[in-house]
C-alpha cells in the first residue's frame, strides 16, 4: 500500500517547495505534513515514506518530526477532539475537575478514542486562553469557562 497526493494537493507541495533552496528542500517538512494531514486527517507510514522522497530525507526523519509534534496526527482521527489544557492558569480554575468529568461522560482517558471514533481526549499545554480557564480545543473552536452544564450542552449537541 502506498501513499498518493491528490493532483490539487500535489499541486500545493510543488508550490511549498518554490519557497525554499532546490538543495534544502527539507525545510518543507512541516507544511507538505499539514497537506498530507489535510487530505487523510493523519500522517500514515506511507504517506511518511512518500513525503521523504519529496523532502530528501529519511522516513526515519519524518517520523521523527511527525512523532515529536502533537499536532499531527499518527493514526485516523476521532470526529471530536477535546483537549483540555492543563496549563496552571486553567489548572487552578478546574481543568483537572474537567478532564476527570469528561472521562466519566466519555468512558475513556486521556489519549484514547471512544469506541464509535466519535471522541478523543487529550490533555494539552496552554491554549493561549488563560482568560476564559478552564477550557479546552474541540477540533478547532475554544470551548471558554467550562463547567459540568456546559461540557453536557456541548456533548449533547456534538452526539
């Protein structure tokens, strides 16, 4: 089995590579990942080996760049991604209270998927919104103040 970039995809890593040295070609790395990400929704061994040949470098190197980053994605990704930050700020306002919540309403932990792929949980590092503390990421949109009525709303209407 072998990776493909789509022709419009493909398309856009020709056009990364203009940005950078004929001879540094590696220095697109972290983009030609995003568009591998855009496409699948996560970066397989395959498509690690397919963006390699394009960067020069090994599979073992993309691997280790996909592996240290958590924003790309190693396996399939769940419909919902809630990662609730657990930086102080968000910390001492009850993001712990918040996870333990979630895994009670989900009935997983962090950094597993329920069952039906609809939910991941994961605990993250500051989000950049010490303000609205405790919160958390839900796929791209800031859930701000969360509390056990508000995680139900937001549940209720993701189900």
């Amino acid at each position: 089995m072998s990776f493909k970039f789509t022709n419009e995809r493909m398309k856009n890593v020709e056009e990364l590579l203009t940005h950078y040295p004929a001879d540094h070609k590696q220095a697109a790395l972290l983009p030609i990942l995003w568009e591998v990400q855009y496409q699948e929704g996560w970066i397989s061994k395959e498509a690690m080996v397919e963006v390699a040949r394009i960067c020069g470098c090994t599979p073992a190197h993309v691997q280790e760049v996909v592996t240290f980053y958590t924003m790309y994605n190693q396996e399939p990704p769940a419909k919902y991604h809630l990662q609730v930050c657990r930086n102080i700020c968000c910390w001492l306002r009850g993001a712990g209270e918040t996870t333990q919540y979630l895994e009670e309403k989900l009935g997983i932990k962090p950094g597993e998927m329920t069952e039906d792929r609809k939910f991941k949980l994961s605990e993250v590092e500051c989000l950049a919104a010490c303000g609205g503390g405790p919160m958390m990421q839900v796929n791209d949109d800031y859930q701000l103040n969360l509390t056990r009525e508000s995680i139900d709303k937001l549940l209720k209407d993701l189900k």
